[in-house]
C-alpha cells in the first residue's frame, strides 16, 4: 500500500497518567499506520495501553491524563493542532468508536432510535443536502432522519428496526444492544471504525455475529477497522495486521499470518502458547509466569525482561530497546534480533 492510501498514522504517541505513586506512561512512543478498507487488530494483556491508545487517537484520554508527545494525523492533519470544536465535528462522521460496555454506554433513559439519531443531528447529516429534497417530496426532516436510523438498524441486523427503535437498551440482550452501539458508529459513515473490545461480555455465537458484521461492513464499505482485544484467536481469523502491546510499547507489528505462524517477541510467542490447541489433548497450556508490571515503576530496560525466558544481562542494564525492522515489512522491539 502506497502512501496515499493511509487514513490514520501514529507516531511516537505518548499519553501519561500523573499518580500519587509516579508517572504513568499508559501509551509509550507508539507508532503505527493504517491504510484505507485495512483491518488491525491491537493485542495485549490487560493494563497494556490498548484502549488507552483508541482515546488517544480520538483526543478523549480522561483527565488529568494527558497527550505528552507525538502526533496523531488522519488523511495527513496532524489531530493535536485541531480546536475542540473541529475535533467534535470529525468523531463520528469521519472516526467513530465502539466502546467496550453497551450498559455503560448506552443512556438507559433515552429510546435507542433517539440515541442513533443524536449523531446524525450533530453533524447535520440528511438534513443540508436533503432538506430541498425533503420538501420536493412532501415529507418531513423528521421523516428522513427516521429513514436514516432505521436503515442503520436494519444495516446491523437488528429486526423489525420501526419497533425496535421505540425501545429502551435494558429491553435488548448483551448482543443487540452491542449493535445499537455500531449502528450509532456507522450512522455518519465515518472511514475509519475503532473497536475497544467489542465481543468481551458476549457468548461465543454472538462474538461470531459481530465479527461477521464488522466484517461485512469493511467490505461493502471500504471501513478501516482497529480491533482491540486480547482475544488472538478473533484478531487471526478477522485482522489482516496485527500490533502487540505491553506496557504501553509496541513489541512486534507484522502481517497477521507472519506474526501467528513465526512470532519473533518472546511475549508473543508467550501468548500464543495461552491458546489451547484443538488435536493437541497432551499438550498443556502454558501461561507466561508473572503478572503485568506497575507502569509508575517499570523495570529498566525491557518491560517484559522480569517474565521473559530469553532473558540477557543486557535487556535489564540497557535505557531503552529500539523498535526493529525485520524482513517482510515486520518490527520487533527485541534485544535478540
């Protein structure tokens, strides 16, 4: 892919959280690009900066967190030199996101058709453009708009869209109400979609749905999707790329075939080992040994050297560990290449 195919690039993205114990550097120097109808999957344990990375991308990161270095740029416009009010009128018309929770998302006061058609209202979408239109036919705004969240009801595989619209989100199950939530993001048809865990508190059949939603809307759409999880399984068989994260750091990037079949970083070789193998009945699942380090007190060195079986003298003594290119368009951030 050419240049002129990127939406989004980050680089050297840095966003810290000032706590009683020290600094939290909660995304640290992140880097990475993605290009136009591209599917990216972000992974890593919990406490690794992914989600905080979707914030930063969108200039949401909560106080008293902040952006303390590097840039965010979409089509090329450096996002960090942007008012509030230009950020405002981009989310959702040109990137939207999912949130991870529905229950805690969704307002439980308001019917879900209102809240699908709030986004359209705040960036006047169907209303300029049709508002000639509407009158040429005899209908009313009100009508259009009602057109528009229906069709993006029906567009997320919701049922019967006319009475489903008039109904509350605690009327919906845990997998309907996480396709309110993306038919709220695809109302404005942004280009590029972000999804923070969008299949944790839902069954498996259900996880198999959204995918295959999300799915189809990149390739009838040409939307640029990032997924966040920690789910590997679900980035193999949706991502076209993937990125690792831990503590903040990208440890590896690649095609996801690459990455999956020949990991380079320790800590991705260590994930894989997680995932029970189906055949493999003698084989046990290892787990990395150890837990995620405090981020207001990281280790010199490489973060993950404390947990790492290929662990030197040198990944513990050294300032930093570089991020390297590898052959076939792949990065690690390893001491052992």
């Amino acid at each position: 892919m050419g240049e002129e195919s990127v939406l989004l690039e980050l680089e050297d993205l840095t966003t810290v959280f000032p706590t009683r114990r020290g600094l939290v550097r909660a995304v640290d120097g992140l880097s990475f690009r993605l290009h136009r109808g591209e599917k990216l999957g972000i992974v890593g344990e919990s406490g690794s900066g992914k989600s905080v990375t979707l914030l930063s991308i969108l200039r949401l990161v909560p106080p008293p967190g902040e952006i303390v270095q590097g840039e965010v740029r979409f089509r090329g416009e450096n996002l960090g030199r942007k008012s509030n009010r230009e950020l405002r009128a981009m989310r959702g018309k040109d990137m939207a996101m999912i949130f991870q929770d529905p229950m805690t998302t969704l307002n439980p006061a308001f019917r879900v058709g209102d809240q699908i058609r709030e986004s359209l209202r705040i960036h006047k979408i169907g209303l300029q453009d049709n508002g000639r239109l509407a009158r040429l036919l005899g209908t009313g705004r009100r009508t259009m708009e009602q057109e528009r969240v229906l069709q993006a009801m029906a567009d997320v595989g919701i049922p019967a869209p006319a009475q489903n619209a008039r109904r509350y989100p605690h009327q919906f199950s845990g997998g309907m109400q996480q396709r309110v939530l993306i038919a709220i993001a695809l109302a404005c048809e942004p280009q590029v979609l972000l999804a923070d865990e969008p299949t944790t508190a839902l069954d498996v059949t259900i996880q198999a749905q959204i995918m295959a939603l999300l799915d189809k809307i990149n390739r009838e759409h040409g939307t640029a999707i990032v997924v966040v999880t920690h789910n590997l399984g679900l980035v193999a068989e949706f991502c076209e790329n993937i990125v690792v994260m831990y503590a903040g750091q990208l440890m590896e990037q690649g095609a996801i075939g690459l990455v999956i079949d020949e990991p380079l970083h320790p800590y991705t070789q260590g994930l894989l080992r997680c995932l029970p193998k189906i055949g493999a009945r003698q084989e046990k699942i290892l787990p990395i040994p150890g837990l995620v380090p405090d981020l207001a007190a990281l280790p010199r060195g490489c973060p993950f050297a404390p947990r790492c079986a290929e662990v030197t003298t040198q990944c513990t003594t050294v300032d930093t560990v570089p991020l390297r290119p590898m052959p076939n368009g792949r990065w690690v951030r390893c001491l052992l290449y």
